[in-house]
C-alpha cells in the first residue's frame, strides 16, 4: 500500500531578533504582559527596510529540507505553500518559490488556511502521493508578518503577537504494509467565526478595493477579537484530537509527542491539561518566534527532530486552529 513518509525537515527565521523589550520603544506594552498573556519572549522580522518576502524565507528552509532529504530540486514534483502573507497579491508565493528553486513548469499551489495550512497541506499532499498523482512533494508554510502589521500602540493586542518564519517539508510515497505515514486526519471549518480574526483590505468587494481614508481607518491591518479565539482554541483543540485518536483507533498514550501551532502558550497549556498530558509531551517553542501562523508547526516539527525529542517509530499528533476558523489534526508515524 502506497504511504506518505516524511524525507526532510527545515526551517529558518530572518536573523533579525525582535525582543518584548524592543517592542516598549514602539508601542505601550510591556514584556510582562506580552509573557504573562502568551509566553512569548522574542520573535524574528524580516529587516525594517523590506525586501524579502515568504517566498524568499521559505526558499531557505525548503534548501535544508531538500538536503536533508537528499533531493534535488528537480525532484519536486508538486510545491504547495501556505501564508497568509504572500510576496505579492497575486500570484501565489509557490509560483516565485518555483522559479527560486531554479524549477521550470513544476505545479505549485497555494494553500491559505493560515494557522491550519500545515494540517490542511499535510491531507493534501497525503492524497496525492496515496493517489499515485504524485511521489515526492514539497510543503512550505511561511509568513513575512511584520510588514503587515501595525507597529503602534493602536495596533498591540495583534502586533506583539506575531513573528517572520518558514518550515518546510519534503513529503515521499513508499510502498509498504507498515502502520507508518498519516494515520488519521481532521479537518474543519466554520466561516460563521471568519471575522473574528481577519485582514479585510484591500478588499475586491469594494470599489475600489483600498483608498486613503481606509488606509487611515487601519483597516489594512489584521484584527482579532482574541478572546473568542481563545475560547474556541481551548474548546476545539481537544475535541479535534480526540476525534484524530479516534479514527486511528489510538490513545493519547500512543502519541510521542504533541505538536500544536503556536499561538499561545496558554492555550497549548490548556489543551495539555484538558488532554489529561505530561508536560513533556506537548511541544513549546513560542518563546523564540512568537505566532509565525503557517510556519508554526513545521518549524516546531523541525526543532523537535533537531532536539532528538522525535524521531525514528515514533507517532506525533500536529494541530491547530486559526483564522477561517479552521482547525484541524493528524497522526503522522515516522518509518522505524
Ligand atoms: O494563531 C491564530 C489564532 N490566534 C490565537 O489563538 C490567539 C488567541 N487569543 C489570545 O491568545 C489572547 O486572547 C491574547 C494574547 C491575544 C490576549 O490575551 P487576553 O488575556 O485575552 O487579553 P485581552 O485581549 O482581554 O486584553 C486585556 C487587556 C486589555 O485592556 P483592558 O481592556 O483590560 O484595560 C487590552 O487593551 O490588555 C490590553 N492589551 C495590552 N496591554 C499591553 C492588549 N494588548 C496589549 C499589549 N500590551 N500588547
């Protein structure tokens, strides 16, 4: 039976280091609260004076995930991306990524489920490659945040909160009987709930789609009511992975390790105390990077291979929720 294997791993963040601290210039905040609120201590942004775009951070970790994989790049035979925060409106930051990677007519495609775009990607690419349409596809999720966001006082309940990142991975069919691959996926959506986190400028419903006064108004910059997010994060994250569990027949006992996006620390927090966890077996790496919403999870899927905490057998549970709302999980087994 054809299953999906993971081949490399890679991420890679801007040099660039933004702390609490640097942000108290900018705006009325405070590490304290930023700590307290989200666990976050400092985050990575592309350099003040622009110029680098998703597709150029995401070119770099795809670099390492390729060679750890031991691909070149004319192996790829599908690029899908996911960002929320494209190089460009359009086309998609897949496209530029192609042509970076020094690839000819390679399909790329571009995925937007924001903080869910690692799970969403992962079930895509899992169907192709079971589907035998393709067998070795390449994943990206990357984000150049900071240059969307409104580094004022006005702005800080979202700005504190998000850092610059790409993940990516380097996804291979093999033929095998194994219970090896994705196990078990989840995916959900509630649109009903899309205002509460969303950048709604410019927009093609208007007419035109941006003008001064709506640059004024701060409309171009995401908004969030956190707390609605919050709740339904502390909500679904649980009822998402148990449902994951359940489809793959598994407990949470048979899970290694426990890769949630990084949002909030609070929020994983909570889901490890709802799931009934020992700390050790959820994954925190929001200290260092902040919300880097695509990027989160293969970044923090990088860094835990890294660590040697995962690695050849085990089983890992990646999901998360975020603007859309989407949310979702999946069960991936590494190959003995
Ligand atoms: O990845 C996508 C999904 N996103 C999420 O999952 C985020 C979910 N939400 C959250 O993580 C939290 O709701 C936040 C971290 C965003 C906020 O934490 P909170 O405990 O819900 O705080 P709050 O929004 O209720 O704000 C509390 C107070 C407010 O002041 P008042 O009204 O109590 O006087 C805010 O104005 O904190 C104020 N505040 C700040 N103060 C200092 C908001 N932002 C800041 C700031 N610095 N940056």
């Amino acid at each position: 039976m054809e299953k999906t294997i993971i081949a490399g791993t890679g991420r890679y963040v801007p040099p660039r280091a933004v702390t609490n601290q640097d942000l108290e210039q900018w705006m009325d905040t405070s590490d304290e609260w930023i700590r307290q609120r989200s666990g976050i201590e400092k985050r990575h942004w592309v350099p003040e004076e622009g110029g680098v775009g998703s597709s150029d951070l995401g070119f770099e970790a795809a670099r390492i995930a390729l060679d750890r994989a031991g691909w070149e790049p004319q192996d790829i035979e599908l690029i899908i991306f996911a960002t929320l925060s494209p190089d460009i409106y359009f086309p998609g930051s897949g496209c530029l990524l192609q042509h970076k990677l020094g690839l000819n007519t390679t399909p790329a495609l571009d995925i937007r489920q924001q903080c869910s775009g690692f799970v969403y990607g992962m079930s895509i690419a899992d169907a192709y490659i079971r589907a035998g349409v393709y067998q070795r596809i390449l994943f990206v999720g990357a984000e150049v945040h900071s240059t969307g966001l409104d580094i004022s006082t006005r702005g800080r309940d979202v700005a504190v909160l998000f850092g610059d990142g790409a993940g990516a991975v380097c996804l291979e069919g093999i033929e095998t009987d194994a219970p090896i691959g994705f196990l078990a996926t989840t995916l959900h959506a509630q649109g009903e709930l899309a205002e509460s986190l969303m950048l709604e400028l410019p927009s093609h419903r208007l007419r035109p789609s941006l003008t001064e006064e709506m640059l004024k108004s701060g409309r171009h910059y995401p908004t969030m009511d956190g707390r609605a997010v919050f709740k339904n994060a502390v909500r679904r994250l649980p009822e998402v992975a148990k449902e994951t569990l359940a489809k793959a027949q598994m407990d949470t006992e048979d899970i290694d390790l426990f890769i949630p996006h990084q949002a909030n620390m609070r929020i994983n927090q909570g889901f490890q105390k709802a799931m009934q966890l020992p700390a050790s077996k959820v994954f925190h790496n929001i200290q260092h990077y902040g919300n880097t919403t695509a990027a989160s999870i293969p970044m923090a899927f990088d860094e835990a291979i890294e660590a040697n905490i995962i690695g050849a057998g085990n089983a890992v549970m990646f999901l998360g929720l975020g603007s859309g709302l989407t949310w979702g999980a999946t069960i991936y087994r590494f190959p003995d």
